[in-house]
C-alpha cells in the first residue's frame, strides 16, 4: 500500500511537534520538505524535521513560496512538479512518504493541493494526516492571552479575501484570527489599522511572525502597521489575532500584549531547543530556563500544558518536558488520557482535579509561590480555546508566579485529520468558525449565536453543543444551511471509544441522540466536509495558465462552478 501522509510540524519551534508526528516522521521511507525555489537555505518545515529525521531521508520539494498572488503559471508549475516528484518516488519503491507542513495539514496548507494532484497521478494512494498546532495557537501561548473564554466564538480567515470578510468577523465580537497577512492581496497595513480602529478592536490586536525563531517578532497591531508603509514589510506567514471584546471583572479580560505583566514569562525565552529530544518521556533538565513555568530567578511558576484531545501520542515533545521536570502535575482523569502522567518523575506529586472548582486548584498556586514549586496544570486540547485559564492566569499574576502556556491539538484539527477533509477548501469555505451553542444558563449575544455565524455557510466547529441537538440543528438551518448539507459528530476523537458519525443536517439531532450522545462531543457542519472535498481550480482541466491550455468544454463547467459559489445565504460565502 502506498502512503502519503501531511504532518503538521507547527509553526516553527520544534519542541512543539507531537510524538505522533515524531514517530511518524522517522517511520517514513521519504520525508517531503517544501523550500523555496533557487534558495539553499533549508525552509523553516525542513530546519524543524532536520531535528527529528536522518538528513540523507529528506527530499527537498520546490515550490513557488513567495509568489504570493494567487493561482499565477509560476505556482501552477511548481504544484506540478512537485506532485510529479512525489509520484516518482512512489515508483522507486518508496511506500510510505511524510511531507512536513508548518502548522497543520488541514488549514491553510501547502499540503492539500499537494495531496489532491498525488491521487490524481497515483490514484491507489492512501492520504493521511498528522494534526499539529496552528499558528494562532502559539501566538496566544506566546503572548499570554486566552483565545476563548465562556461562550466567545472565534472566526479563523484568510487576509487575502475580500476585506469585507475582515469587517464582518470583527462585527461579531468574538476572536478574530487572520492568516496570510503578508500576502499580496492582504490589506496595506494602513488599510488595516484603519479597520480595526473602525471596528473598535485595534488596541489589544497583536501580530506575530517568525514564531518559535531568532527573528520571531510579536508586536501589537497598531505598532506593526506604523512601522509598515507596504504589505511587503510584512513577513507572508505572519497571523494576526484580534482578542474577543471583553468586559472587565468577567474574569476573561485581556491586557494588550505590549502591556502584560512583568510576572508573565514569555513562554519564547523558556523553551529550550530540541537537539536530541526523543518521543518518549523526556527526563528534566537543570538547563532548561525554569521548566514548568518556573521564572529563571527560582520563583514558582505554572505552565498550562494542553494536552490534545485524548491520545497521548498527541501531546508536545515541549508538554512531555514540562511535565517531567515538574514537581506537582494537576489534571482532569476525566478530560485527560492517563498515559500523560508517564512523563511526571517519580517524586512528583500527582493531583486530579476533575471534582475541583477553581478554588480547589488555588491553594496548590499559592504553595508553589510560597515553596517556588513548578506546577504543570495539565489541560485537554489547547488551553487557550474555552480552557479557563484565563483566570487561572490573573490568580497566578496576583501571587507574583511566573507562567507559560503550551498549546495542545485541538479536537477540531483532530476530527479533521481522523476523517481525511481539509476544512478550508479554495471557492467553498476559505473560512472557520469555532463557537458554542448558547443558551441554557449562558445566554449569546445576538451577533454571536449559531444562527449568526451559519448565514456565512462555511466550516463551523461546533464544541459543547450536543446536549441540545434540537436547537443546534434548528439555529443551523435557520442561519441558510441546506438541509443537506454534511455534518460530521466526533465523540472522544482519539480516544479508544472514539464514534465518528457522518450524516446531513437535516439528521443531525436525530443522529446525536440515537447515539445518546452529549458531552465529549465536537459536530462539523459545512460543505466542505463532502466526501472528497471540491477540486481545486488549480488543477481542474477547465483552468488554464502560462504552462497548460484549458479543456473547451471544462471551461465551460467550471466557469458554471464559479458563478454559483459564495452567493449570499448559501454555502461558499465568507464571513
């Protein structure tokens, strides 16, 4: 059987790969790299993959990575070539191939168009992926800010859209998480300090680059685009994250990066570089800057430690060595996979917190502050997505403790690697909503509930929503999505009971409770989850660039494509 598999290496510091895609890479017969064509640097994936894989393993794929204008003749070349180049080594015998991508396989990557031209020229191929942490994840974590709290939505776009997708995410309220700032079509810097002060939401919008490197800049929006006067100053792979609207005291509010704390450690100066780590439990280390949140002056710390979704493989080589070197490890038995705790040492004091409120956990901050211990408080999936710690962080801030965050894999990046979907697709859903159903006790504002966010008809993600299926597929179809459209009901991904449901949205209550399912329970709804996704226009017959002539009757097919895709109401829209 042959395989070609998308692992997501993250966004550019190499402890904070998982050990799934460790173990993945160095099982491979060829690992994928993309560089630059012309360049001999290695590219930031292949300097990530270099700590983990044989360099004698590595294959270097060209593509056109700062060609930034869209689907030009250089890009469409590159693609080519650079499936062609897969299926060659396919053919030299090679039967399970990795292509390290920076972030994760299933947003915004290099890999899904890779992928779709490989099945085209070697149709018997298995596609897998390998989820990783995303860019945002880790500009949060560096930053110290919390991505959601309570019932806050957050919209993930691309920059290079229309700008009027900028407007209307911001119009909600909620996070905003901008990618593909330094692209060509982005708006100028001027332009878009311009609509975050009219939207009110330029003050605490920060944007990083270079993350997890030397040069890694994380600066507050405002500084950024003063000291920009064209988008060309803006490094491509910078993301922009613009914090939810928050009222002070809610116990969720957030200080403008430039402004947080002295007490809070950025998280950039405590990692140490991964040289030989290995993917199994990683013993502590004295050199390691302070380790579980620990400040470098012996003060006591916490790190946030997000542990992903449930299999232990998806934890961080950086997460295995907070935990080690910790001398108290918290967490939830009933959130988080036990084989965690491997990493702890063995005089570590283990401390479940699944029948603790807040107020349980505070005592065990205020002893670490008082004896300078260093505490892991072990998180499922990332702890910046509806974790709570953001309270957690104004209490350890009031005690003088030094913290960091560890980004961990999201259920909803997970859900997507384990069905095999990309969730944003070219002229389908270039967009992605992850919100919560509101009411109950928590009520949503209106520009926030589901309904809402369904008008836009792109990918939406779904969290803590099962419980009330009736009104979740109720408010979805309300908002415009047609009854048909797919839906997929992961409950426990990852984990041994894991249940992945496909079915259409008119089934979806009825799908949730025959299962008699409510909690651990993430739903996908959007049309790019159909099977097979929809083909890219860069390879279609019907497209036609510097290099190939259009079939005349594919045109004429893809161009009716074009002109029904992204109307108001329907699936292909963008907020």
């Amino acid at each position: 059987m042959k395989v070609l598999i998308g692992v997501g290496v993250g966004p550019g510091d190499p402890e904070l790969v998982t050990m799934k895609a460790v173990r993945v890479l160095r099982q491979a017969d060829v690992v994928l790299v993309p560089v630059l064509g012309g360049v001999a640097e290695p590219g930031r994936a292949e300097s990530i993959v270099r700590e983990y894989v044989d360099g004698a393993r590595i294959r270097r794929l060209e593509f056109a990575l700062d060609d930034t204008g869209g689907v030009t003749p250089r890009r469409a070349a590159a693609w080519l070539g650079a499936a062609a180049a897969v299926a060659a080594e396919f053919a030299g015998g090679a039967s399970a191939i990795a292509f390290g991508t920076l972030g994760d396989p299933n947003l915004y990557s290099t890999f899904s168009y890779l992928a779709q031209t490989v099945r085209e020229l070697v149709p018997e191929v298995r596609v897998d992926t390998v989820a990783g942490i995303t860019a945002m994840q880790d500009l949060a974590s560096r930053a110290g800010i919390s991505l959601a709290e309570g019932t806050e939505p957050i919209t993930l776009i691309p920059l290079n859209a229309s700008p009027e997708i900028l407007d209307q995410a911001l119009a909600h309220g909620g996070t905003v998480v901008g990618y593909k700032l330094g692209a060509k079509a982005a708006p100028s810097p001027a332009a878009l300090r311009d609509r975050l002060a009219a939207a009110g939401r330029l003050d605490a919008a920060i944007i990083g680059a270079r993350l997890g490197l030397p040069a890694e800049q994380i600066t507050p929006a405002a500084a950024a685009a003063a000291s920009a006067s064209h988008i060309s100053d803006i490094p491509y792979l910078s993301t922009l994250i613009v914090p939810a609207l928050r009222r002070p005291g809610t116990g969720s509010s957030l200080e403008p990066a430039a402004a947080a704390g002295t007490n809070r450690v950025v998280v950039a100066t405590t990692r140490s570089q991964a040289g030989g780590c290995d993917n199994h439990a990683v013993a502590g280390s004295a050199g390691s800057g302070g380790g579980a949140g620990g400040g470098s002056d012996g003060r006591g710390g916490v790190a946030f430690v997000g542990a992903g979704p449930g299999a232990p493989e998806l934890l961080t080589l950086r997460g295995a060595q907070v935990i080690a070197e910790a001398d108290v490890v918290i967490w939830a038995s009933s959130l988080v996979h036990p084989d965690v705790l491997r990493h702890a040492r063995s005089g570590a004091e283990i401390v479940d917190s699944a029948a603790m409120p807040m107020e349980g956990v505070l005592p065990y901050y205020e002893r670490a502050a008082r004896d300078g211990l260093r505490v892991a408080r072990v998180h499922s999936g990332d702890p910046s997505l509806w974790g709570a710690v953001q309270e957690q962080l104004d209490q350890c801030e009031r005690l003088g403790l030094a913290t960091e965050i560890v980004p961990g894999v999201s259920s909803f990046t997970a859900v997507a690697a384990r069905i095999g979907r990309e969730l944003t697709i070219p002229e389908v859903a270039q967009s992605v909503i992850l919100t919560r159903l509101g009411g109950g006790k928590t009520p949503m504002p209106p520009a926030e509930r589901v309904a809402e966010f369904a008008r836009h008809g792109t990918t939406m993600a779904l969290f803590l929503s099962a419980a009330r299926s009736g009104q979740l597929q109720d408010e979805l179809l309300a908002g415009g999505y047609p009854p048909d459209t797919p839906c997929v009901v992961a409950f426990q991904v990852t984990w041994p009971d894991e249940l992945i449901l496909h079915c259409v949205l008119n089934d979806l209550a009825a799908t949730i409770r025959e299962h008699k399912l409510w909690k651990h329970t993430l739903v996908l709804v959007g049309p790019g989850l159909a099977a097979g996704g929809r083909r890219s226009h860069l390879y279609h017959p019907g497209h036609f660039h510097g290099y190939r002539k259009a079939d005349r009757q594919a045109r004429k097919e893809l161009r009716g494509v074009r002109g029904s895709a992204g109307r108001p109401g329907r699936p292909g829209s963008s907020p």
